[in-house]
C-alpha cells in the first residue's frame, strides 16, 4: 500500500477492520530518509520526504480517527527520529519532516485527548534499517555508514519494544514520547 495514496490507506484499513474488527492502534511508521544538501538536492527527493514522512502520516490518522473519537479509544504512535528534536548536516528536509510529525503528534495531542485518543511519539535515534539506502549521495551515505556502524544502532526490534511498552500501558495512560538512541550514539 502506498501510504500517500489516501484512498489507498482507507482501502486497506476498510479490510484489515472488516477482518480484525476496529482500529484500535496505528503505528506511522513509512518513511524515507533522503539525505542531501538543500542547494544540490533534486526537489524531487523534497517532494519524496514530505509526500511519506507528512502527508502518509496524515493519511493512517485521518483514516482511523473519527472511529477512534467514536468509540472514545485508541493508540496513535507516529515514529519520528531523534532529527525531529535537532538538525543534523545533510539532513535539512528529513528534518523538517521529522519537526512536522513531532509538533503534528503534540498538536493532535491536546485535539484529541479529551477524547479518550492517545497520541505517542516515538523518536530513535541511529536504527539498523534500509533507510539509508534511499539516499542518492554516495559520499553522504558513505559518511553516514561509517557513524552507524561506530554506534551500534539500535534494531528494529528495540524500536519495536517501546511502541509496544507505550500502547500496552493502561488507556488513561499517554506515554506521549519516548526517545530512544544507541548508547554510543552521542547526537
């Protein structure tokens, strides 16, 4: 599924329900981390991060939300980076789009809580996954390896373990963000 594709996430979301019964919790977790200087990268690849990393985010939260304000409960996580708190070189764009989930979730938040909906940010740091090879700068991405690979990123099991911590806590309960980096990992 293509999580730009509005229709497309309302399709499968229709599908997934019509087999396991309401959404109960979403995990935003598409994105692409496109990495360049902002005076030689393509706007296309501008275009890539917003489209994914906002617009796809707006889509799943659009989609499940009015259900979840129905039935008075629900999880949202939206999975931003530790680039959503602070920038990074050759990182402009993908940190912009990281700002916007950041203050997007805080803002749904307050809409939302009254509600009985709860909004988590989850922000890791450096994670072993193909991320990096969405990046077209070959010496970026070079650069980029040899800092993840000096940190003992963290994996996707231990990203997976902290969405899990804040849904399975009790539903008065918003754990509205946890951020979470390798130990060695020291920005």
């Amino acid at each position: 599924m293509d999580v730009t594709d509005a229709t497309a996430v309302a399709v499968a979301i229709a599908e997934a329900e019509s087999v396991y019964g309401p959404v109960d919790a979403i995990v935003n977790n598409a994105g692409v981390m496109l990495l360049g200087e902002v005076a030689h990268q393509p706007t296309e690849e501008w275009d890539r991060m917003l489209d994914v990393n906002v617009r796809g985010l707006l889509n799943g939260v659009g989609t499940v939300l009015p259900g979840m304000i129905r039935r008075r409960r629900g999880t949202i996580v939206n999975v931003s980076s530790v680039a959503g708190r602070k920038g990074y070189p050759n990182h402009t764009v993908y940190v912009g789009t990281k700002f916007a989930v950041h203050a997007m979730s805080e803002n749904l938040r307050a809409e939302v809580a009254r509600h009985g909906v709860r909004v988590t940010t989850i922000a890791p740091g450096v994670v072993e996954t193909e991320l990096l090879s969405h990046t077209t700068d070959e010496v970026i991405k070079s650069d980029y390896q040899a800092y993840k690979e000096s940190t003992d990123a963290l994996s996707a099991e231990d990203v997976a373990a902290a969405i899990q911590y804040a849904y399975e806590a009790p539903q008065r309960v918003c754990i509205r963000e946890i951020v979470l980096a390798a130990t060695a990992q020291d920005a």
